[in-house]
C-alpha cells in the first residue's frame, strides 16, 4: 500500500514470511512441535499414577516365603465387604479407563509393588506392599532392568564396612567333608585369619542366590535355627538350606554354613573348634567377633563369649 505521507512506499511481507517469535526457555519452541493429543494422553497417565497409589496396602506376614518378589501376583481370598472399604467405587471407573493399561483389576489378585523380609531370635517375618492394580508395562520392564543391575552389582562388590553387602565371587567346596581336619583347635589372630582363607562358600549355591540382596549379618540372622545333636557333620551347606529358614543340625555344620554365608558375602570368617564345640569368629569393625547358632544368647564355652558378633 502506498503511503500518502512521506512518498514511500511499504510492501506488506506478512503472507510471505513466517516469523517466531523465540522464548528465552525454549517452552515456545516446545509449544510449537508437541502432540496436543500426547500431552493429554500423558497428563492422564500422570494423574492415574498417583491415584493408583492410593490403594496400595501394606501388611507383615509371620514367616519368609521362597521365589516371591515384586513385580508377580499374588492371590488372597477376600470377601466383598473388604474392597467395599478399602477400595470404593472409584476404582471401578479407574480400572475401565485410565487404567486399561494395568493388565486389568481382578478381585483377589494383588500386585506386588515391595517386598521385604528378615528374621531373628523372634522369629522370620515378610513385609508386602500390594495393590489390586498391576503395574504399566513400561515400569515393570524398567523395575526389572533396575533389579537386574542391582543384583549384577550386588554379586560384583563386597561391602566395606565388614557385613558383607551383596555377593563377591567365590568357588569354593562347601562341602569339603569333615571341618575337624582344618578348623583350628588355637583361639588366637593368626589361626583365624589362616582359617578365614580358606574359602569354601560358592556364589553359585541356593543359600548365595537366595541372599544376594543381603549383607552378610542379614542372612545370618536370617536363619530360624535350632540345635540338633548327630555325631557326624557332613551334611552340605546346600541340604542344609533345602529347608530355610528353619535349619535345624548340629554345632559343625552351622558352623560351617555360617562359613559359606560370610564367604560369598565377602566377610572374614573362621570356625573354631572347642572343647566338643564348634562356633564361628567373623572380622567385622576391626575385630573377631564370635557367632554361634547353636544359642540365642551370648554365654561362654571355654571362658569365650558364644555371640559377641550379636548376629544370632
């Protein structure tokens, strides 16, 4: 259009260049190239999450329970009266939309979300935290690389403050046949520490991979262990652990069970053998401390404490 004005004339460009006006945190830039749709689809995801995990229920069973972990189903009989006030009617809306992605809700399926356990002289325990609705694929594939890679370095790295946190590679012979021929008989440093060479764990075994994710005092403590009397001590470590938590055998072979645990936790650990006695001594914060599985207490057997370790 011409302008009266000045005599110049001004050429309207607007039809022919595209101008974006930029933004110092690229959130117009952002603006410009996402997925309406997306960004709803992911909002909604976002939002089901946390509603999702407002029916997540925890509770402690009184024992340990072999091969469960998270990301499996569990099943428990309930009655109708308990999703009523636990989970309202809600859940029915959620878990038909948003939550199609969940592999569905089922009454009396529960996924687990965590799963703990331990175990003392009161006894073994395993603490769950459930919910009715499985998790998203996606998560559950990223929890299941994550747990690979922590087991991965658990099975590569000692710990070093002297519990033995995850698992260090040992191939030894756990079972060596009879102790009496190598534990030694001298309460002193040197024969422990002779003694705590001798490897005879294996990473590979069942009382190994059952506890990769504990440190040595945690597996220990682990146990629900009574004493039994039997002249020999030649029953292996894995036979043993065929039946855990609850092992019940002899002085020798707790002995040397405890052995095998330290071993592949990479904890220094030595059996001695008293009068008519055999009990453990474990290198931790500095000192030989002693453990013995035989008792829940911390007596004395040839004028030695029987515990001082405190892992029974």
């Amino acid at each position: 259009m011409a302008d009266t004005s000045t005599g110049t004339t001004a050429t309207d460009t607007s039809s022919e260049t595209n101008t974006t006006t930029t933004s110092t945190d690229g959130t117009a830039e952002a603006a410009a190239t996402n997925d309406p749709e997306k960004n709803k689809t992911l909002a909604e995801i976002t939002i089901s999450e946390s509603l999702r995990e407002m029916y997540n229920l925890t509770f402690e069973l009184p024992h340990t329970f072999k091969g469960l972990h998270t990301n499996k189903f569990i099943y428990m009989e309930l009655n109708d009266s308990f999703y009523e006030k636990n989970y309202p009617e809600i859940i029915e809306k959620i878990k038909d939309t948003k939550f199609a992605r969940y592999a569905g809700f089922e009454k009396g399926r529960f996924f687990v979300e965590k799963h703990e356990w331990g175990g003392g002289i009161d006894g073994s325990y395993t603490k769950l935290t459930v919910n009715p609705l499985a998790n998203n694929y996606g998560t559950y594939m990223k929890a299941q690389q994550d747990a690979e890679k922590s087991l991965i370095s658990a099975m590569n790295s000692g710990g070093s403050s002297g519990s033995g946190s995850g698992l260090t590679t040992a191939n030894g012979n756990d079972c060596s046949g009879d102790i009496s021929s190598w534990a030694p008989k001298s309460h002193t440093t040197s024969a422990f520490e002779t003694c705590a060479n001798k490897i005879i764990g294996n990473s590979s075994a069942n009382y190994a991979t059952a506890t990769a994710s504990m440190t040595a005092e945690e597996a220990v403590k682990s146990i629900k262990h009574t004493y039994k009397y039997y002249s020999n001590n030649l029953t292996c470590p894995q036979k043993l652990w065929e039946s855990y938590p609850n092992i019940r055998c002899n002085c020798a072979d707790f002995a040397r069970l405890v052995k095998c645990l330290c071993d592949v936790h990479g904890v220094k650990c030595a059996i001695f053998h008293g009068s008519n006695h055999y009990w453990n001594y474990v290198y931790i914060n500095g000192n030989w401390e002693s453990v013995d599985l035989c008792t829940n207490g911390n007596g004395k057997w040839d004028g030695y404490p029987r515990n001082s370790a405190g892992w029974q």
